[in-house]
C-alpha cells in the first residue's frame, strides 16, 4: 500500500495490529455444545453464530450490551441528481430517529437493542466526486477516529448502519474502484429511482472514476475520493471494534462500502463481521461474494438505517442464550448417544 502522509498511516498501522479470535475461547464454546441436549449440529448455523460471539468475545457467549449505530452524512454529489429525495431528508431522518419514529427504532425496541444515532456535520456535505475529491486526508482519519469513539460505551455486540441521501451512488463507485466492473454492475434503484434514474447514477459513477483515476489503488484513497463521512465512520468503527474485540453485525448496501474498504487492505480484516442481510440493492449480493461473505438474512430489505444488521442480532442474541441457557444432558439427566 502507498503511503500518502501521517493521518493514514496511523490507520495502517491499526490494521498491521489487528488481533485474532480467542482460540481458547472457541475451544471451551465448542467442549459445552458437545455436551448440550440437542443432536450435533441440530441448531444450524446458529450455533456457529455462538461460536463465533465467542471467537471474538474471548468468553462463553453471550449479549448483554448490543447496541445499533447509525451514522448520518450528506453528499455533494446530490446536486447531479442521483436521487429522488433532497438532502434535506437526510436530517430530517435524523430528527425522526431521535423521536423515535423510524423503523430502526421499532426493531431496536422489539429485540432491546441499545441505539445510538451520529449527525455527521450534515450541514457540510462532502465534495461532488465528479469534480473533486469528496474529502482531504486529515478530514478522512478524523472521521474515521470519530466513529471509534461509538466503542466508548463498551458494547458486546456492535451493529452498524447509515443514513445519507445520494450513499448508494458513492457506495456503487467505492466498489467499482475497489473491486471493477463497470458502474452498471453496481448501481441500482437506491431509494426508489427508475431505469433512467438507474442509468444516471451509472454515469455518474463513471465520471467520478474517471475524475479520480490514477489514484485508486490504494483503499484508503478510495474511500477519501469516493466516499462520504458516514462511510469513514462505519470504517473506524469496524476497525475499532476489531481492535476492542468487539463482534460487528454490518448492514446493507452501504454499510457493506465502509467494510470493503478495510478488507482490500486486508481480507482477514473482516473476520469479527457478520453481515447481517443481503439487500435488494443488486450490487450487494455481488459484494458479499466478492468477499468470500454469506449473509445471515435474505428479506428483499433495501432501507439502511441498521434494519438488517438489527434484525440479525436478534438471531444473534437467539443463539448465544440457546448456548449458554439449555441444559447440559447430565443436568437434565437426559441419556446421551452411546
């Protein structure tokens, strides 16, 4: 990876010193399941989903402190028309996360998720990516070290999501730089466009490569020319919680952009993430296979906000209270196979 200068270099250092699973933890996870009242493997994936809570728990699993965090940014590649809503709805979510009126509220409410929502400077929105970098590299980093701070209230279980008017066509172009293809393999409808709203976002994705050509070799640089603050969050968060320990259910679409950017620098970068859903949003399947990554659920969902990565952890919070709360075949005293 080139190296354009201190701020990014503090990342890189970061995920040089990424740490593993905890071996003793999987180990001790898996001497109990063997002993739990339940045909080996009955459960399914999810008793992988418990293993891998413990994986990356360094405990029995368990989810005491889940929380959802949404982080918010605008674009400023909004003015080339690439969505049907204004960038003004972008705020105006935020003010109905906060009252309690979305759908992100409801699930969080129905599997007692804790929910936290981060307004990031939607006053100024990012450059337009077809002109001009959307962010400098200093504006970048400290984005990105804001959204690890969302680890300062030491959750177990970690959910990422985002909200930003014009984010799926910055999520199209991170990808195609990231991983290629042309524009129209990674665009789609967004927040409801048709084919020719389709047709512009692909070109608009190609205008903006085009722009920036020459310097997208390096992730880093992907996301500072391409993305948007929410993005850069959703990557310091990742990473942070990486180095925390912390297991991460990722969302959609977007969502998906923030983690790919750390998995071009190293594919192993994502072994604490659970992508919580596969989106509507046609690009995403593509991603997740691209990255080796089979998502948890399958629901036609294409709204951001954590709703998919929500929806996951309570299968999550399902399978780490199966794990630790049934009976072992000696405490039930039920007869195991001979």
């Amino acid at each position: 990876m080139s190296t354009t200068g201190l701020p990014f270099d503090d990342i890189r250092d970061l995920v040089r010193r990424m740490p593993g699973p905890d071996v003793a933890a999987v180990n001790a996870k898996r001497e109990r399941e063997a002993q739990l009242t339940k045909p080996a493997g009955a459960l399914g994936r999810m008793e992988e989903l418990s293993e891998w809570l413990a994986a990356w728990q360094g405990r029995q699993p368990a989810v005491r402190r889940p929380l959802v965090a949404v982080f918010a940014g605008n674009h400023g590649v909004t003015r080339q028309g690439v969505s049907p809503f204004p960038p003004e709805v972008t705020a105006q979510m935020v003010s109905n996360f906060a009252a309690g009126g979305a759908a992100i509220n409801q699930i969080c409410a129905a599997y007692d998720l804790g929910l936290k929502v981060f307004d990031l400077a939607l006053e100024v929105p990012t450059k337009d990516i077809t002109e001009e970098a959307a962010m400098d590299e200093r504006t970048c980093a400290a984005t990105m070290a804001f959204g690890m701070e969302v680890l300062a209230g030491e959750p177990d279980l970690l959910c990422i999501g985002e909200m930003g008017i014009g984010n799926t066509t910055v999520a199209a172009a991170i990808f195609t730089a990231l991983f290629g293809g042309e524009p129209r393999d990674w665009v789609g409808p967004g927040a409801g466009q048709d084919s020719a709203g389709v047709a512009k976002k692909a070109d608009v994705v190609a205008r903006a490569l085009a722009c920036h050509a020459g310097h997208l070799s390096d992730p880093l640089e992907v996301l500072r020319r391409l993305g948007g603050r929410e993005i850069a969050a959703m990557a310091g968060a990742i990473l942070a919680a990486r180095m925390q320990k912390v297991p991460v259910i990722v969302d959609g679409f977007v969502s998906t952009a923030a983690a790919a950017v750390l998995h071009a620098m190293d594919p192993q970068a994502l072994d604490h993430c659970l992508f919580g859903h596969v989106s509507a949003e046609p690009g995403h399947i593509r991603a997740l296979e691209t990255m080796n990554k089979v998502p948890l659920l399958a629901l036609g969902m294409r709204l951001g906000e954590g709703t998919g990565a929500a929806l996951a952890a309570g299968i999550v919070k399902a399978a780490a209270e199966c794990h630790s709360g049934m009976a072992t075949f000696e405490q039930a005293a039920v007869s195991n196979r001979v």
